[in-house]
C-alpha cells in the first residue's frame, strides 16, 4: 500500500512539474487564401482577407510583387486581422500580392507564405471612341466571315461575352445558327440573305463581361448582298477551323469547324466530331456538342485528351474530308502523388525531410529544380548547411528542436505554363520520456504483485494513450491484453495482485508484459519480464535459449539433410558398381 501512495505522489509529481515547463506552440498555418487565384476588381474600395492558425496567435504582412508596401493612403494592411485594404483602386495597384503569416517562438520565427493574390482593374474601355465602317459585298447564299476587330479595344475581365450589335445597338438574333459567333468574336454567316443588307446601318462586335450593360464595340460594317436569281445547291467547305488550341488540366477546351453550303432542304450542314480512332463523339457528361456541330467543348481535362480530333460535314450535295484539330493539353508543374510538401508534426531530435518532386504534362519539357524558401526567405548562403540539406527535390531539417526549428518550408518549381508553391509547417514537439525507471525484471511469489507502472511525459499538445501487451512466452508472437490488471488512467498507476488467485491464474501470470506508449505522432515500447520463484519457467528449445535466431536453426538442418542424401547417393552408387563386378563374364 506505501508502494502505490509513493507512486501516486510520483506520478503528481512528474505531471505537474510537466505541464509547468512544457509550452503549447504551433507555426502559422495559413486558412485563406489557399489557392492562387486572380481577382478582377471594378469597384474601388474593397478589401482582400489573409487568415491563419498558429500558438501564439499570428501577425500577419502583406507584399506587392514580392516587394515591401510602402505606406500608402491607396493601400493598407492590418497586422493583426491580416485585412489587405484597397481605396480608389486604380491599375497603378494591380499586381500580384502574398500574405505573411508570422509568429514568435522564444528565439525563433515561423513564417507561413500564402498562394499569390493577383489583382486587376476590371474594365472594358476603348480609348478611340471614333467607329470606323468597312463595307462588304456577297451574293446571296454565299458564305462570309466578319472579324470581331476588338484590337482598339482595352479589355481586362475573367470572362468576355461576344455578340453583334446593329448600328443602333440592337442585339442581332442569330437565325437558328445561320449566324455563329466563334470563341474569338467573330461572326460567321452560314449563307447571306438579303435581309442581312445593313446600310445604311451597319453591323458591329459588342464585349460585355460582368453584365450586358457594360458593353464596348469595334469597328463596324455594312454588308451589301446581291440578289441571285437561281437558289445554288453547295457541298460543304471547311471555312474556320480553331487552330493550335491550348488548354490546361482539369480546365475546358473549346474545338470549333465552320463549314459554309447550302441545301435548300437542310439549309445547315450537319456536322460530325470523332476522335482519332473513329468513336463518334456525342454529347455526355465529358463533352458538348452545340451550336449545329460547329462547337465541340471537352470538359475536366486529362493528360490524355491530348490527341486529335476531327469534323466533317454533310448535306444532299455531298460530304467533306475529316478535319484534323488537335488539343494541346498542358499544365503548370503536377507534384507527384505523396511528394508535394505538406505540414507535418515531428518528435524532438528527429529528421525531417520535405519532399517537392513535379512532373510537367505528357510531352512537355521537365520543370525546373525547385527553389526553397524557409520562413518566407530564399535559401542561400546564409543557410546553415549543417542544420538544412537542400537538394534538388527535398529539403532535410536535421535532428530537429523545440521551439527552434519550428518553420515553415516553402517550395517552387516551375515550367513554360506557370509555376507550382507547395508549403509544409513543421510542428516540433517533446520527445516521449519516462520519469522514472521501470523494474524490467520481476520474480513474484504467490501473493505478491507485479508492478506494471509506466509513468511517461511528453509534448504538452498531446495525450498519452497505453496499450498493454502480455506474451507469455517466446514464440508467442500476438500476445493478449494482459489479465487482473488494475489501471488508472489518471495516474498511470498499474499492477497485478496475485492474493486470491487460483494456482492456474498466478501460473498464466508468467512472461513478457510490454507497454506501447503513444500519440498521434510517436510511441515507445517498454518491456518487463516476469518470471514466478516456485513455477520454474518452461524448458525453450536450446537453440532459442542459445539466442540463435530462427534461420540460423533452418539452414544447419538444411545442410545435414544434404550431407545426408550425398552420402545415401555415394552408397547406392557403391553397391551398383560392386554388382556390376560379381556379374562379369569370365574370360576365355
């Protein structure tokens, strides 16, 4: 009873005494933003959020083209709420814009660095308000293409709508598809009518973004047609085609045809896609086909949508060629699955090595070596290369310390698409130690009882859980949860009382009792042996009491039954030789 009042104190003791000299950190870990992403703004005065986690609570900077922001009555940050503040947001504050996330720890900082911000004055201006008008003639049903001619207009916006305008800015109607805008703006009339005479009006390209309000025009025209006499039968003719189409992974792309001919009894020509092994490709979940076949959208792209595609056209006067367009599927650097840097939670005097291995898109050029940054500065030669390896696909943080290798590592590869951030926060935390000794070795008698008290400390962020195993002997390789054990979770205090016990019960008491000791992040095992004093322990095989492992055993038993099967192989061949001599034919 002393014994367990002594171990109680002690276990107080350890436990307080813990939790008084422990401190509970964290690094930044930056929530938002945590993508790169570009904002077009057309109001003035708005605000751009940076929010991070971290003990103690972060401190926040933000910089403008990886440049410090002067004091500014334009633009201002808050340190505390990580608040970006724009008024009278013009294009002289465009650019791109990271936030840093930062906190104090002892004699260290960590910094956290978020995905880029870039941030552009929405707008649809035309610095030249003159409209120039170029006139055109065709022959009715005659096919024609009129340019969009935006090169005078100033456009910035993350989307641009395109529509054609009369000269008093009505919307044309496209005629059930007689009439096609392309993805460039331009308009495309499948056969002309008479109708689409325009002067003296004149017909225009109109971009619109955010609403159908704000609109800009190009240069116009005025479309003459001549009328024909005699209704001509055409076979379609391949006009348009997008070329050198490029489009990244996991976004859209957009693959068109325009055919010109005309049927009077199916005015448009139908038109088919197929990949490049034949399969007609019609519209799913994956693709689109619209606008009378001319528009072809493929959707979530994948590597392996880089490949041709190809249109034709039909009608009762004949039928075109296969078209071949191909789709360049490209992508910004791809990290390599389970090697992109990512936070990660270590044991003091430990190594930590943060992966950054990318790969480019099928086809492309390899991405550059990465270029490391820890706590929001370049590695150099201020690095101490004695603590941080850096290599050309990993960074190594050796035997690392808390609070003082606390950090955050950030990592950027790059290709002809763009680059690729990865960031990892490592988190350093105490050790798991024990605060006293453990009796290893334990000879009970009946009565007596087996002290399987394990008092552990470790980082005050974490929680202990034990598992106890019992094995009760050597070759027992699953064990069991041990039996009459008394444990409190409290106080870590654990024994087994043999008093009352049956004689089977304190005879099964005999082995190994190993204790597992962890967290999230780590364990430690810890092993005591019990052995009873008037139950002599079982007879091993002399081969595991000689502490000979298992295929040592193996292989002289495998030896001796070779020497065994030679030496059966040599006396058989003996005998067949002696009988071969007693059977002899005498000589004459």
């Amino acid at each position: 009873m002393l014994q367990l009042m002594f171990l109680l104190l002690l276990s107080s003791f350890f436990f307080s005494s813990h939790c008084i000299t422990d401190v509970l950190l964290s690094p930044p870990d930056i929530t938002n933003p945590i993508e790169a992403v570009t904002l077009y703004k057309g109001e003035l005065d708005f605000v751009v959020k940076c929010e991070a986690t971290g003990i103690p609570k972060p401190t926040y900077q933000w910089k403008r083209n990886n440049q410090d922001i002067p004091p500014s009555s334009y633009i201002t940050y808050d340190a505390n709420t990580g608040d970006l503040t724009f008024k009278g947001f013009s294009e002289r504050e465009e650019g791109e814009y990271r936030c840093y996330a930062s906190n104090v720890l002892e004699q260290t900082t960590a910094v956290s660095v978020s995905q880029p911000v870039t941030i552009k004055k929405y707008r649809f201006l035309r610095p030249d308000s003159n409209l120039a008008t170029e006139p055109v003639s065709i022959k009715q049903y005659d096919y024609v293409k009129l340019f969009c001619k935006k090169d005078k207009l100033e456009v910035v916006a993350e989307s641009i709508n395109y529509n054609w305008y009369s000269k008093s800015n009505d919307q044309l109607q496209l005629d059930d598809g007689r009439l096609y805008i392309d993805q460039n703006g331009d308009l495309h009339i499948n056969y002309a009518k008479t109708t689409d005479a325009s002067d003296p009006f004149g017909i225009k390209c109109g971009l619109s973004g955010r609403s159908s309000a704000n609109i800009v025009f190009g240069d116009a025209y005025n479309l003459y047609v001549t009328p024909v006499t005699q209704i001509p039968g055409q076979a379609p003719v391949l006009k348009w085609f997008s070329a050198n189409i490029v489009a990244e992974v996991s976004h859209s792309a957009r693959l068109e045809c325009v055919f010109s001919g005309y049927d009077p009894m199916q005015p448009l020509p139908t038109i088919t896609w197929t990949l490049d092994d034949g399969t007609v490709i019609s519209t799913n979940q994956k693709y689109n086909v619209s606008s009378n076949g001319r528009s072809l959208i493929i959707y979530k792209l994948l590597e392996q949508d880089e490949r041709n595609y190809y249109c034709k056209a039909k009608n009762n006067f004949g039928e075109s060629n296969p078209h071949q367009v191909f789709l360049n599927v490209t992508s910004k650097p791809i990290f390599y699955e389970n090697k992109a840097p990512r936070d990660v939670t270590v044991s003091q005097n430990k190594d930590v090595t943060i992966p950054c291995e990318a790969r480019s898109a099928s086809g492309e050029a390899t991405p550059s070596p990465a270029v490391w940054y820890v706590n929001g500065r370049q590695t150099g030669q201020h690095t101490n290369r004695n603590k941080i390896d850096v290599k050309t696909n990993s960074l190594t943080i050796k035997s690392v310390k808390k609070p003082d290798d606390i950090m955050c590592v950030l990592c950027i590869v790059s290709n002809s698409n763009g680059e690729k951030m990865g960031e990892a926060c490592v988190n350093v935390i105490l050790p798991i130690d024990l605060t006293q000794q453990i009796n290893v070795n334990q000879e009970i008698d009946m009565g007596d009882s087996i002290d399987l008290t394990v008092l552990a400390k470790t980082d005050i962020s974490q929680q202990l859980i034990y598992k106890w195993t019992h094995f009760r002997n050597k070759s027992d390789l699953v064990g069991e949860e041990p039996k009459f054990t008394f444990h409190d979770s409290v106080t870590k205090v654990a024994y087994i009382n043999t008093t009352g016990m049956t004689e089977a019960e304190y005879e099964s008491l005999r082995g190994d009792y190993v204790v597992n000791i962890s967290h999230l992040y780590d364990y430690r095992i810890e092993r005591i042996h019990v052995t009873l004093k008037d139950k002599p322990a079982p007879e091993e095989p002399v081969a595991t009491e000689a502490g000979f492992d298992m295929w040592i055993i193996g292989l002289i038993i495998g030896i001796l039954f070779l020497i065994i099967v030679i030496i059966i192989i040599i006396i058989v061949i003996c005998r067949k030789q002696q009988e071969g001599d007693y059977n002899v034919p005498p000589t004459e």
